[in-house]
C-alpha cells in the first residue's frame, strides 16, 4: 500500500525525476566520464563539479517540456521502466542504444529477446524502473491554478537555461574538447539518446511516404557456359551470425575451432568486413547492390537484391531460416523457416540446434536438375546465451557460462561457451560438405560461408555486438568468410583454387562483395555485375 502522506506537486516533479536520472539511471555515462577524465593530465575542479550540474539542468528542461498534467504520470513511468532497461544494457554490455540498436530490438523475435533475461537484468530493472515507477503512480500529484503552474513551468525552464549558460560560459573549451574527442558520449545519454533513435525509428519504419519498390537485373541470364553444363550447380549458402574472426583456428587462434572442417581444406578469407554490427543492418546490406557507406535501408528494402536477380536468371533458390528472419532478403523465393518441436531430437519447444535445419537436405536436393542454392541462415553465436547454440556433447571447451548474465560469467567462461558455439558451427559446416560430397556425382557442389558480424567478448568492458559502426572495436566488424568447392565445380567455372588460397590470405574484402560474387559464381549475366567486385573473378583466366 502506498504511504497515505506522500504527495508532490507536480511542478517539483521534474526536478526529482532530474536528480534520480541523474544520480542513478544514467551511471554508465558517469562511469564514462570518470574513466575519460581521469585519462587527462589535468582537469579543472570546477569543470568537474559543473557536469552533473549540466545534466541536472539539462534533464530538469527537458521534463518540464514533457510536464503536462494527465500526461505526466503515464508518460514518466514509461520513461523510468525502458530508461532502467536501457541502463543495464549499457552498463552490463557496454553497448550504445542508438538507432541501429533501436532497429535491431525492433526486428528481434521474442525468442532472442527473451535470451537477455537473467536474474541479475530482473533485479536492475526491479530496483531502478519498477520501484520508482510505483513510487510515482502512487505519489499524488496535486496542481495549483493552471496560471501559476505555468508561471513555475515557465521559472524552471528559464532557471534551467540560465545554469546551462553559465556553465557554458565558464566551461566551454572544456566541454567542447571532451565532446569532440569522446563523440561516443552523447550515445550514453539517457533518455535522450534512446527516445530520439526510437521516433526516427517509429517514423522511418511506418510513418514516412513509401519508397517505390525498383527491380534490378531485369536482364539477368545464364551464361550460355552455365546453360550447355553437363551438370547443375549446386551451391549451399551458408549465413553466418555473430562470428568473429579472431576466434578461428584458421586465423591463428590457439584453439583448434576449426577442428571438423579441416580435413575438407576450405578456403579461408582472413580480412572481410562486415556491413554493420547487428544483423537487421548487415544482412540486408550485404545481399544488396549498395555499398556500406552507401548503404540506405529503406532502399534496400524497396529493391531487388542479388537473391531476387539469381532467380530471375533461373537459379532456383531456397532460404531455410533459424535467426529470426531474412531482414527482408528472401521475400521472393521460397522460405521455411525451423519451428522448434519436441518431436526431433535436435529441438525442444524452445530451441533447436543449427544442424536440424540439414535433415531436410535430402528433400530439398531431391530430383534437383536445374542451377541451384540453398541459403540456411543459422544461430551460429547469437549471444548472450552462447551455450544454448550447441548440444552438451559439443562443449569442448569446459567450464563454460550458462546463463544469460555473461558479465557474471568469469572470462575464461564466456570464451569457452562462445568457442563452443563456433566450434559447433564448425560442425554444421562439415556436416553440410560431405551432404554436398553425396552429390558430387549428378552435381558440381560448393559451399560458401560468411558471418553478419563479430562479437566482443568483454574486451575493454564493451560485450555483444550492436555499436555504432564508427565506434565499433575490430571485433565486431571483422568476420570469417569460407569456401569449399568440389573439383569439379571449380573445373566448370575455371576457378584457380590456388590463387582463391593465396586471395584469402593475402586479399582485404567486404560484404560489398557479396553481391557481385554470387552473381559471378552462379555464372548470371546482367548490367548490375561488376567484375571487379567479384572476389572469384580475380582467379579466373
């Protein structure tokens, strides 16, 4: 029951909302700062002392803009529960809930979303959103005549201008040389941040005018090389999440994370860049005819990409899904998405494993005579639940970190429960190989692998994935690329695998070259191929 003498006016409200935010929400920004300033040779005392003045003005202006009465209650209280989530994220993480990350929580299934919940996110956001939410619902806010609450409103807009002027004018070399020299901070800021990236979000997703759908490679065709082959080309597509490089055997990695496709001696490329840092921007991104500086998602998905002109050349084409959705990629093509059920060994009602997906490959290779691909989009190292992506007989790499709240997780486990997880990917690799070996005599078979995006494992306090591409540690942006292609598939497009070998070791590529080498290993004629972005053009004569 709420105390029977707690009563606020509402024209207080906002200030006491500004020192909580100040004081509690926004400690990720605060442990920031400290770390920045305490990073210089010399700081003035009284810059110091003036931010959390700053922010208090600051937030004390902004809440009164949003001080309404019958508005006030509902308003705030959604403010302080999504602010103490945002809070944790950043804090536990050391993630930024910018727009990308806003689009990414937008396009998250509630599977994954549901991955992030442990004991320790449900006492932060008990604690610091919960509590003073009730707090405030139960707290009456009586309200003088509406002359003088808007002539206190109006007092405590102007009184807050005035401070952050002063500071200004005190302290402004200072602040402008922090923030030109740690832009990463106006990231931090809660609510501001967060609020701000979800209307443009809101906005851009179901309020903007649509975009004119364009189809591209309306020209698109076989090779006559490719339509007189003895054989159909059969390449499986293999989407990769959350690997990062830097944890692969063949990359150097003391581990031998590779252990299961090392006797089919794929090909590995080292040095590719990845679109973005979460998967609603590099997947549609990287199956797109736009670069990533170019990259715009609104066109991306008002256009055909490189999965719509393959089968407009005839390629057939099946997208089979285990990561909460193709980002639009495969809305053209024939789409079967994994349900988990108790019925198959390698599924319960809540997760499957990524080698369920390959039980199907018979029925999807059966009686196959045209030039094909199969595209399976696996989990592979979706986090923070790494253990969850592969079966207890998997876990090499001992002890490893079940549960959600990897931050409590020692380092030594969280490496071995996320090498557990490439590891296994490993697995769904070969396992996926020697299905296509089966094949090698009515088909020439391939297979090409590449993650959306890498992963930080605590390295500098900063965890998953998600940060602004800018900011983003090397870790989340240089991904692992595979290929493995039968004999015969490399004699019939007149790949040098030798040279591909050395291309991998020595060569620097992006998912900007993901379009244009599909459509050059499928042997597709168009207007949009462009050679020199086709990283198996370089080995052919």
């Amino acid at each position: 029951m709420p105390p029977s003498n707690l009563a606020l006016s509402i024209n207080k409200l906002p200030i006491a909302l500004a020192i909580y935010y100040v004081l509690v929400i926004n400690i990720p920004i605060a442990r920031e700062l400290y770390h920045i300033l305490s990073s210089l040779d010399a700081v003035k005392i009284g810059f110091a002392i003036s931010i959390p003045i700053f922010f208090l003005a600051a937030f004390h202006f902004i809440f009164q803009l949003l001080n309404w009465p019958g508005l006030a209650k509902p308003l705030f209280v959604f403010m302080l529960l999504s602010s103490s989530l945002v809070s944790y994220a950043m804090f536990s993480y050391g993630v930024f809930v910018d727009y990308g990350m806003i689009e990414n929580l937008f396009e998250t299934n509630s599977a994954e979303a549901t991955s992030y919940i442990s004991p320790h996110s449900v006492a932060w956001f008990a604690v610091m959103g919960v509590l003073p939410s009730l707090l405030l619902i139960w707290t009456p806010l009586p309200r003088p005549h509406w002359k003088r609450f808007l002539l206190l409103k109006l007092s405590g807009l102007l009184g807050s201008l005035l401070v952050v002027a002063a500071i200004a004018a005190l302290y402004y070399k200072d602040y402008a040389s922090v923030g030109r020299n740690s832009s990463h901070l106006k990231k931090m800021i809660i609510p501001t941040e967060y609020l701000i990236s979800t209307g443009k979000y809101l906005n851009n997703t179901y309020l903007k005018t649509p975009v004119v759908y364009r189809e591209l490679g309306l020209d698109a065709k076989l090779k006559p090389e490719a339509e007189s082959a003895a054989r159909p080309t059969l390449l499986v597509f293999v989407l990769g999440e959350t690997a990062r490089v830097f944890n692969y055997a063949y990359y150097g990695y003391e581990r031998d994370t590779n252990a299961h496709t090392r006797p089919y001696n794929p090909i590995f490329f080292a040095n590719v860049q990845s679109c973005g840092t979460a998967t609603a921007v590099s997947v549609p991104c990287m199956f797109s005819n736009m670069d990533r500086n170019d990259y715009d998602k609104a066109q991306a998905y008002n256009q055909d990409n490189v999965v719509d002109i393959l089968a407009r050349a005839g390629i057939h084409s099946v997208w089979r899904e285990h990561d909460g959705g193709d980002k639009g990629v495969a809305h053209k093509i024939r789409e079967m998405t994994l349900v988990p059920t108790d019925e198959d060994h390698l599924c319960n009602q809540q997760e499957c494993y990524d080698t369920a997906m390959l039980e199907d490959f018979a029925s999807d290779t059966q009686n196959l005579t045209q030039h094909s691909i199969l595209f399976y989009h696996i989990s592979g190292s979706h986090g923070p639940t790494y253990y969850k992506r592969y079966p207890k007989r998997h876990r090499a790499f001992a002890p490893d970190c079940p549960r959600a709240d990897i931050e409590n997780c020692t380092t030594e486990e969280l490496v071995n429960s996320y090498d557990n997880s490439i590891l296994f990917t490993d697995f769904f690799i070969a396992e996926a190989i020697q299905l296509l070996e089966g094949l090698r005599d009515s088909h020439d078979v391939a297979l090409l692998y590449l993650s959306d995006h890498g992963e930080s494992l605590g390295e500098n306090g900063v965890y998953l994935h998600g940060m602004p591409f800018a900011l983003a540690p090397v870790e989340q942006t240089q991904v692992p690329m595979l290929f493995w292609a039968s004999t015969s598939f490399a004699q019939q497009k007149q790949l040098d695998l030798d040279c591909l070998r050395q291309l991998g070791r020595e060569g620097a590529f992006s998912h900007d070259n993901l379009f244009d080498s599909l459509l050059g290993l499928m042997d597709v004629e168009t207007t949009e191929y462009t050679p020199e972005k086709d990283i198996f053009s370089l080995c052919r004569p």
